[in-house]
C-alpha cells in the first residue's frame, strides 16, 4: 500500500472521501484506489471497468 500513497492524485481523492461513504470507482482499473479508500478511509464501494479481468483479481485479493 506504500505505492498507493505517494499518488498525490489518489490522497487529493481520499481527502475528498468521509470516513464510512460509498465510493463507486467507474474506470478503476485494477481497483488500487478503491483498496486505498478502504483502508484509510472506511469507504464501502464498488469499482466498474471496462476490462473485467483485472477488476476481479484485485476484488478476489482484497476480500471486498
């Protein structure tokens, strides 16, 4: 997760985000924002992509 928190874009998006909200994530690619919103953040959501396959491994790792 260290990755994901040196994206300067991804924590100007997490500070938009309340702890507990839904986030729907539409192009998440490989989910790694959604995964960072929640676990910093307590977000609930789902990501939607264009390309199914990579979507479903990060869901099937992160255990959503």
């Amino acid at each position: 997760m260290n990755q994901l928190l040196d994206r300067p874009d991804f924590q100007v998006i997490a500070g938009w985000v309340q702890p507990g909200e839904r986030v729907l994530d539409l192009g998440c690619g490989d989910g790694s924002l959604l995964k960072l919103l929640i676990e910093t953040r307590g977000a609930h959501g789902y990501g939607v992509d264009i390309d199914d396959a990579p979507t479903d491994a990060r869901v099937d790792q992160a255990e959503l």
